[in-house]
C-alpha cells in the first residue's frame, strides 16, 4: 500500500514533499522539484500539514491570478464584425495563434504568413491588408528585407503599416527597424493594450496618407549579413532568472483568454519538442546554419511564455552566432545547453499551467 501512495504522488501534477521533525526533505514528487526550482517563492501557495511524530507534509501550487485584470472578451470574432485585415508575419505557430486570438477578439480578419516571401506573393496577389505584424527575424527572408521589398512595390500596397516584432529589447533594433521602413517597433511578449492601441493609431494615419501619392523613402532593399546589424550588449552565459516569469504567463491568459493561452502553450509545447528534435540532429551532423535557425526561434516563443532561462540562454547562443567568427565548440556547447534545458522549462510550464487550472478550480 505505501509503495502504491507514493506511486501516485509521484504522478500528480500538484506538488507534494515529505519533511521530518528536523525539517529535512525525505520525499519530494516531480511536481514539487520542478515547481520549487522554477517558480518564485512568491508566486507559489504552500499548504502545510504538521504530523503527530513533528513532521510535515507540504503541498505547493502557482497562485491564482491576482491581478485585477479586464477579462478578454471572446464573444465576437473577426466573422461578426471585419473592421481590417491583418497580416500575422511569424515562423511560430505558437505566436501566430496568439497574436490571432488577440486580434480577432478585436474584430480584425486575419492572414497568417509563416516568412517573407509568403507575404509578399499575398500581396503581389491582390491580398487587401490594413496592417501587417511583421516578425523581425525569420528564416530566408527576414521581416527587414520583406519590409524594403514591400516599400519599393509599385501602388498604394507600398504604403500599407507595418508594425516589426521582435524579441530584441535594445535600443539599436529599434533604429534599424525604422531605417528598413517600419511604421512602429513592439518588444515580444506582446502586449494585448499597446499593440492594439498602436494598430489603430497606424491604420487611421494609413487612411489619411493614403490620399497623398508621396511615397515612404527607404533605402533600396538589401540582403544584410548577420554580423554587419548594430552589436548587442554581452548577456550572463549562465542565465540567473527564473525558469518561468509567472506575470508573462498571468498577461498571456489576460490578453489571449484562459482557452486562448491553454492552445498556445500547447501548440508551444509541440512546437518546441519537434525543435529539440531538430537542433539535436543538426547538433549531430554539424549542421549550424539550422542549429542557428532554430535556436533563434525558440528564444522568440520561450519568451512569449514566460520561459525566462530558456529565452536568454538562446539569446546568448544567438548572439554568438551573429559575431561572425565565432569559436565553433563554444558555440555548439551553448546549443547543447539548450537542448538539456528546454525538457526542464517545458515540464515546468505544463505544472504551471495544470497548477493554475487546479488553483482556479479550488474553492476560495
């Protein structure tokens, strides 16, 4: 029977540990270590139960949202009420379909690109966008050099907003951005009240320009190298941040709604395990340009959910990468660190968003 117990509790989802009358740990399950190790203290609630010999058993789950948020409203979607067409221009699934949820509870139609090119044979098409969310960085064609292609296309469809995101925070990336021919610049994870204030700012200023025929002045587009973008500032090698930003992942329920947030952690989930996969591989057969590529990605999305050490142990991998001659073995020992850390944040993220479900179900 007690063999069977602790089966069990090795199995939930909600974390339990054992202490003697010393306070020493005898028993931990999976959920606990992982929810001690990457959660703050102060976004955890303990429910502790003293035993008859001076020991404890200890109970711990991710509050509750506390925060008092204007819930989402879901009611409408872009089908009820088309006030514009959005292009989504990202190579992540996972962001995408938040940025999607986002937009068409506003009452946007929208059109998902997954690169470049693909927004511009949309256009080239005769797609009608009022705006496009341009994802800085993507495979091929990044969203810089989209921009310039679509800012030297002949007609109105030149003057069309663009909006770059990217998980870049420094100033530099923001200069570049607009030099490319960005109308605004958004930091990831998005933020639902900024980026729609922003877009409805942009598509009522594309409405008066577009009775003027005076084209943007952009430079002529260009392929760039990586290493000739503005510099970035060193980041620790050895992340100090938690494993996961509870408030990110509070904002994206907010701003996506609880059904909306669960799709895109599980849609990330997926996402990320199929991405392993294939930096592992490349890993393997000394593939960098897809081991580049696809640590690039996954710093964007582990960002968006809240997966703070995964995010910028990728953005210090990639800024290696971009140095132009870097030391390869540094380089593919960094890659390897991400392949071992991304099991542990996305087995942390799954507890923090069962926990959140089960705290939420719990009566007050």
């Amino acid at each position: 029977m007690e063999n069977r117990i602790i089966e069990a509790l090795a199995q939930t989802q909600v974390g339990v540990a054992l202490f003697d009358a010393d306070e020493r740990i005898v028993f931990a399950n999976p959920a606990w270590e992982q929810l001690i190790t990457g959660v703050a203290e102060e976004d955890l609630i303990f429910n502790e139960t003293q035993l008859s010999d001076g020991g404890m058993i200890s109970i711990c789950f991710v509050k509750p949202q506390l925060l008092p948020f204007d819930k989402a409203d879901f009611s409408n979607s872009a089908n009820d009420a088309k006030i514009g067409t959005i292009i989504i221009a990202d190579d992540s699934e996972s962001n995408r379909m938040v940025a999607r949820r986002i937009l068409q509870s506003e009452g946007y139609s929208v059109v998902e690109a997954s690169n470049g090119q693909t927004v511009l044979n949309m256009l080239r098409r005769g797609v009608d966008a009022d705006l496009i969310l341009m994802d800085v960085e993507m495979p091929d064609m990044d969203g810089l050099h989209t921009t310039r292609r679509i800012r030297h296309m002949p007609g109105p469809v030149s003057q069309t907003p663009i909006i770059a995101l990217s998980a870049h925070q420094s100033r530099d990336w923001n200069i570049i951005a607009r030099q490319s021919g960005v109308d605004e610049f958004i930091n990831k994870p998005i933020q639902r009240e900024k980026l729609v204030q922003t877009m409805k700012d942009l598509i009522a200023r594309g409405s008066v320009a577009s009775l003027s025929s005076k084209p943007k002045h952009v430079p002529p587009p260009h392929l760039r190298s990586k290493s000739a973008r503005l510099g970035r500032p060193p980041r620790p090698e050895s992340p100090t941040s938690p494993v996961l930003d509870i408030r990110v992942l509070e904002q994206l329920y907010n701003d996506a709604g609880d059904e909306g947030a669960r799709c895109g952690i599980d849609i990330f989930i997926n996402e990320t395990e199929t991405r392993l996969v294939k930096i592992d591989k490349a890993l393997s057969e000394d593939d960098l340009k897809t081991v580049r590529n696809e640590v690039h990605a996954l710093k964007s999305t582990s960002g968006t959910f809240g997966l703070r050490q995964l995010s910028e142990l990728c953005e210090t991998t990639q800024s290696i990468f971009e140095d132009g001659e870097f030391d390869e073995d540094h380089v593919l020992s960094l890659s390897r660190q991400v392949v071992q850390l991304a099991p542990t944040a996305l087995t942390a993220l799954n507890l923090y968003r069962r926990s959140r479900n089960f705290s939420s179900n719990s009566p007050v």
